[in-house]
C-alpha cells in the first residue's frame, strides 16, 4: 500500500498502539508528540520492547530543538531510544567527496521506517507536522515470515550501533558544541542548561 505523508502518519501511530512483541522506529527528525507518546504506551502499556533510533546530529544540531523533547526520561519511563549515525566515510575510501561535502565525515541516519513484527512502514515522510504538507511517499508491506527475519535482523544491528540516549550524551555533545564554538566547557557538577521541552 502507498500513502501519503498524513496516511503514513496515520498508520504509523496504528502500527504502534497495535504492536505487542517488538517495535523498531527510526526516525530523521520528530516533533510529534502523539507518537512519542504512542511509543512510550506501547512498551508500557502492551509490554512491547520498543527501540526508537534517531540521527544523532540531527538530534543535538538540528532544528527545531525540540526535537525528541523529554526523551532523556524515557529510559525510567521503560521506551528506550537511541541515537544513530551513518557510517563513517572516512573509513570508505569511495565516499571521499561525500566526506569533503559533510562536516563531521559521518553520514547520517536518514531512515523512516517503523518494523514491528512482519509489518513495515518505510518512506520518505518524517515524522514532522510539517512533512504533512509535503508530497511525500511512504508504502505499508506485510512481510513474508523469512523476509521479517532479515529485516529484524538488520534492525537489531541498527539497534547494536546506535548510542543510548542519556543526559550524559547529551551534556557530552553540549560540551564538544561549546568547544567547537570556542566556549569554555562547563563543569560535570554543573548542571546542564535548562531546554525548553527537555522533561515536561
């Protein structure tokens, strides 16, 4: 099935109340809070073992800032989420443009997909507000039994990859932010500037 941007929405957010052994979420950006929400009921109120993946510069520089707002305390609240990158194009010596046009030599995780079971959700359609005025294309597939093991497969090393989300990453990039701008890095007892949304 193809869908639109506010289709794909619409059945991602049915894709996660609906699912009960395992769901994986990747996500490039994210300003919705119904499906944070609808991730963190699904892991506590179905019992399913949620892994949220989004880009990991994208999450720390990207804007809006709000981005995966609150998602620090998501770890006591049982839905875990995880930040992602790309492979290292340094490492690949046919990417050498690509890593002369990217700052960080680091691609990024551009996926949006939701695998949950033997449905998967996979698009172009961030999980924005603003994507849904956009003309976008995502497609609903119901997986063969093997072809659901791959992907599962695949997933959990996306999974193996990606870097908790803590509020320590999140002061340790904070910090590596300050330093590139020339800022003095705060102290570790120095708590980490209040951020709207951060929590609320």
């Amino acid at each position: 099935m193809i869908l639109n941007a506010v289709e794909a929405q619409n059945v991602a957010l049915s894709l996660i109340r609906a699912a009960r052994d395992s769901l994986y979420f990747w996500g490039y950006t994210l300003d919705r809070g119904d499906i944070v929400d609808g991730l963190i009921d699904a892991k506590q109120q179905n019992g399913c073992m949620v892994m949220g993946m989004v880009d990991k510069r994208r999450r720390f520089e990207g804007t809006p800032r709000s981005d995966w707002a609150g998602c620090e305390t998501e770890r006591e609240r049982n839905a875990w989420f995880a930040v992602a990158r790309g492979i290292n194009l340094t490492a690949e010596r046919k990417y050498r443009k690509a890593v002369e046009e990217q700052q960080k030599g680091v691609g990024a995780c551009h996926a949006k997909a939701i695998l949950s079971g033997t449905w998967l959700l996979s698009g172009s359609t961030n999980w924005t507000t603003s994507s849904r005025c956009n003309i976008e294309r995502s497609t609903l597939v119901h997986l063969p039994p093997h072809e659901a093991r791959m992907q599962n497969r695949a997933a959990e090393e996306d999974w193996a990859a990606s870097e908790e989300f803590t509020q320590e990453l999140r002061r340790r990039e904070e910090d590596r932010q300050e330093a590139e701008r020339g800022e003095f890095p705060r102290s570790r007892s120095e708590p980490a500037p209040s951020r709207a949304g951060f929590g609320d």
